[in-house]
C-alpha cells in the first residue's frame, strides 16, 4: 500500500524565542501560565511561525503580542536551536532561539504569567521545559 508523502513542513513546528539582555547582564524570562501546557514553567518568550512568515518576522511579532515591545531586526542575532525527536509526538518542534540587544517599551507579560530577569546562573537554576533547558545551556555555555 502506498502512502500519502508528508511534506517534511507538515511533520515539525518552528517556533522562534528571544533571549533579551539588559545591561547589567540579567536576562528575561517568561513564566508560563498555570493553566497552559508547561504552567508554571520559565521560557524565553516566543511562539510559532506562521507559514507566511520568515522567523525573525515571527519572533519581532511575538514580542509585540506577548511583552509590548517593539525590537529593530538589527538587534536580532541567532543564538542557537532545540528540537525535539518527534517521536512521541504528532509533531517535532524545532525552536529557533534568537538574542536581542535592544528594545523599545518596558516588557510585561501580557498574556498571562509573569515576566523577570536573572544572571545566567539563576536562568540555568529556574524551572524550565526541556528545550529551554537546552537553549540555556547553550546560550550561556561560554559564560
């Protein structure tokens, strides 16, 4: 029998983070929702890519929606990615982690939970989901 061909885009989700930097060294972390998957846990502010969209549009547009801020593409640099396998779930993610050196607005976490900033020691130390403890390791691995 013969199958349907998946289209490789169909078989993984891109979602973009941002590792946002303030001055004095500390990094923002986001705290999920209680009531959402992963509640209570630390992130790096993100979500998905639209099929429409290039990631850095993504992440720009994701920072706006989830923090109020407004970030130009010249203080967007890549950092790094996590995945997962895939082969528990109906879909791989892949998250593409991006740092920001700069931003217009003061970031509050508006869509729930909270937002605070954290040496990359006290990052390392939060609760966080699996791919965000890889993207940490790796963002502050050189440290």
């Amino acid at each position: 029998m013969v199958g349907k061909k998946t289209d490789a885009r169909e078989r993984w989700i891109a979602v973009v983070a941002g590792a946002l930097r303030r001055g004095d060294g500390c990094w923002m972390m986001h705290r999920r929702p209680l009531g959402k998957h992963h509640g209570g846990l630390w992130e790096f502010p993100g979500g998905k890519v639209e099929h429409s969209e290039m990631p850095e549009e993504a992440l720009l547009r994701e920072l706006r929606e989830e923090l109020g801020i407004d970030c130009a593409s010249a203080t967007v640099t890549p950092a790094g990615f996590a995945e997962t396998c895939g082969l528990r779930e109906k879909y791989a993610i892949v998250i593409l982690l991006y740092t920001i050196a700069g931003w217009k607005g003061d970031p509050e976490a508006l869509e729930g939970g909270e937002v605070g900033w954290f040496t990359p020691a006290e990052v390392i130390g939060l609760p966080k989901p699996p791919l965000d403890e890889a993207l940490a390791a790796r963002l502050f691995q050189n440290l």
